[in-house]
C-alpha cells in the first residue's frame, strides 16, 4: 500500500460531484478504498485527529460556521495552507483565473483569523510564507504571498 500506516483512515470532504468521481477513482483500488473515504457530509465523521484545508477554506461563504462546527470534532491538529490574509477588514473578492467563471474569494483579517482558534483552545505553532509571483493582490492592505498556519488544540485542564 502507498499509505504507510495502516491505521490510518483519511477523509476527504468536498462537493457532491468531485466525491462521486473521487469513489468512482477508488473502484480501481481496493486498498486503498479502505482507508480513503470521499464524503460531502461531515456529520458522520466522529473523530479527527488532523484537520487540512488545502488552499480551500476562502471558498467558503460561511467559514466561520464551518470551522465552529469542525472544531466540535476536537481535531488535535489544523492546518491551512496557501491562504491570502489581509491586515485590514475581512472582505471577499473575485477570482478570475477560469475563463468565464467567476468564484468569490475571502481574503481574512490575519488577527481575526487567528483569534478564531485561540478563543476555541487552539494556537498557532507553525507559520510559513508561499512565495506567489504568480498570483499577485493588487492592494496595499494585502500580504502579497500566502500563509500557512499550523494550530495546535491546548492540553485540556
């Protein structure tokens, strides 16, 4: 198996569309069917030890909620990468990388973002830098290359 720990389950929640396609892919695969399970509802998820969001949580016009209702799940771990921040007001933009597709796009206050975890019991332990030349924020209020943050939940007292 290419998944080394065999204890190991993984979860994969997206869009209704891409889950179908994503189990339809897995067909071919009996080992790993096992341990990868596409899925478009978390309610039936239990447990997660570790909680990514690769270059998605933006696209999510009630993130907060969703992130509120994840955190119930007591991850011990989160991650975001390659997320736009802003020094200013949260606000939501337009991405317009597909031709004639136009996708609403937050960009998050930095400290707000992170006060979001921190009065849910969680900090951050590690902050990277993606350097962007290619996808560029016209604006002064933006930092220009994205983020990734890695929270940490807090020891249970």
């Amino acid at each position: 198996s290419c998944l080394p720990n065999s204890n190991l389950k993984y979860f994969i929640y997206d869009l209704p569309k891409k889950v179908i396609l994503g189990n339809e892919i897995l067909q071919n695969h009996p080992s790993l069917k096992k341990k990868i399970k596409f899925i478009s509802n978390i309610e039936n998820v239990n447990r997660l030890d570790i909680l990514y969001f690769g270059s998605s949580i933006q696209y999510f016009s009630d993130y907060i909620d969703r992130i509120k209702n994840l955190l119930l799940k007591k991850p011990k771990y989160i991650l975001f990468t390659d997320n736009y921040f802003t020094k200013e007001e949260s606000f939501v933009t337009s991405q317009t990388s597909v031709i004639n597709l136009i996708i609403p796009y937050n960009v998050f206050n930095y400290k707000e973002f992170i006060l979001l975890f921190k009065n849910n019991n969680y900090h951050l332990i590690y902050k990277s830098v993606n350097f962007n030349p290619t996808h560029y924020i016209n604006l002064s209020s933006i930092y220009n290359n994205t983020f990734n943050l890695l929270f940490k939940k807090n020891n249970d007292k």
